[in-house]
C-alpha cells in the first residue's frame, strides 16, 4: 500500500524520521528509509541525491516543527517560546541533538528560525554582537538540558527523583553540601527536575535583560558590545 503512493522528498524525510525516532540517526540510510517506504533504493535518489542531503534535510525537518518566532514580540516571550517549543521537539526526536547544527548545508528551515530571532532581538535593542551571544547561551542551554532530560537514569513521574535520588545517596558526613541540596529540594514535597528548565531559562533571561539595560561604564577586563 505505501508504494501505491507518489513518492515526494517530503515522503522520504518524513520516513528518515520515523527510522531515526526508532534507531537513532546512525540507522538512517536510503536503505532503510526505502524498506519503510516500501519501494527500492534506487527510487529515492529521484527525489533526493545522496544520504548525506538527506541528513541534510533531517535537520532541516527538525526546525521545521520549532515554534518561530515573529518580529514585534517582545524579546523575553520571543526566547521563551522558542526555547520551550525546542525542548519539546528535541525531547521527542532526541537522536536529533548531535545533527541540529552539525549539517553542513543549513536548510531553509534552520535560516529562518536564526534570521528571525535574530531580528526579534535586534528590533528590541539588542546589538548584533550581544544578540548573537543570546542566541548562544540560550541554544546551548536548550540543548544540554534536552541532552540530560532525555539520558536520566529513571523515568520522570510522581516522585521519581526523590526515589532516586535516596537509593543513590551519599554519605552526608562525606558529602554534606549535598545532602544539604537534598533535604531542602524534596522537603517540601513535589520536586520534578522537569521544572528546572524554566527556572534556568528564567535566570538567563534576568541576565540578558540586564545586559540590554545596562548602561553603565565597562567593569576593568569587561567586554562590552555596542
């Protein structure tokens, strides 16, 4: 039945996906791709020229389902929707965390989301140095935070890390800071690592709006941007 069906570029980016979601990136290979279509090989390269342009195009597949931002949004809402519709995807597609930015043919795709946020940041006063720096920072937590959520060694759930974390506790007469960090996170109950990405986000956030601000003179050894 799937052969039945023309087949598109968009076919086949969609099938790498789906062989990447289930064996990671390594397995996507127009053979595989091509059994999951149901059709030969050869019948893909009509429509795309080489593995390595479709990887290409994976990329590009995976910004394409990131919430883009629009210029007039304030820069604070701009950032955080972008950051939390990022992590969302990432978290779903984590096989694609090691390619986002690692393509050497950026797609049409990835352009526009840095083009735009670029410019949201640049129409709210940001330079184009300091917006670059933002950009940054703030893909850089996105990313890590993705990369950790999605290699923990439990799974998320109602009290999952307090569980967790006392099966793997220290001594806190070797350890006491730590045991320290323990009692005061979970004693109130209701702790979820979950919830540190907007806590996070939000403390670097505080940082650039202060940085877009700040007028005051350059600190010895600071490094300023117009």
């Amino acid at each position: 039945m799937a052969s039945r069906t023309p087949l598109s570029r968009d076919r086949i980016i969609n099938a790498a996906a789906t062989v990447a979601d289930g064996a990671g990136v390594a397995a996507v290979s127009m053979r595989s791709v091509a059994k999951v279509l149901g059709v030969e090989a050869m019948s893909l390269y009509h429509h795309v020229p080489s593995k390595e342009a479709l990887l290409d195009d994976l990329a590009d597949w995976v910004f394409a389902r990131i919430e883009l931002t629009e210029i007039g949004d304030s820069w604070r809402e701009a950032i955080t929707a972008r950051a939390r519709s990022a992590r969302s995807v990432l978290t779903a597609h984590p096989w694609a965390l090691g390619m986002m930015e690692s393509r050497p043919n950026p797609g049409p795709a990835l352009l526009q989301h840095h083009d735009r946020l670029l410019g949201v940041l640049m129409t709210e006063g940001f330079s184009a140095a300091l917006a670059t720096h933002a950009f940054s920072a703030i893909d850089a937590y996105v990313y890590g935070f993705a990369l950790t959520e999605t290699s923990l060694p439990f799974e998320p759930g109602d009290g999952a890390e307090e569980a967790f974390a006392v099966k793997v506790a220290a001594p806190a007469e070797l350890y006491p800071h730590i045991a320290r960090s323990r009692a005061e996170l979970f004693g109130g109950g209701g702790y979820a690592f979950a919830d540190e990405f907007d806590y996070g986000l939000e403390l670097l956030l505080e940082g650039l709006g202060r940085r877009v601000g700040d007028a005051s003179p350059a600190l010895p050894g600071r490094v300023t941007h117009p």
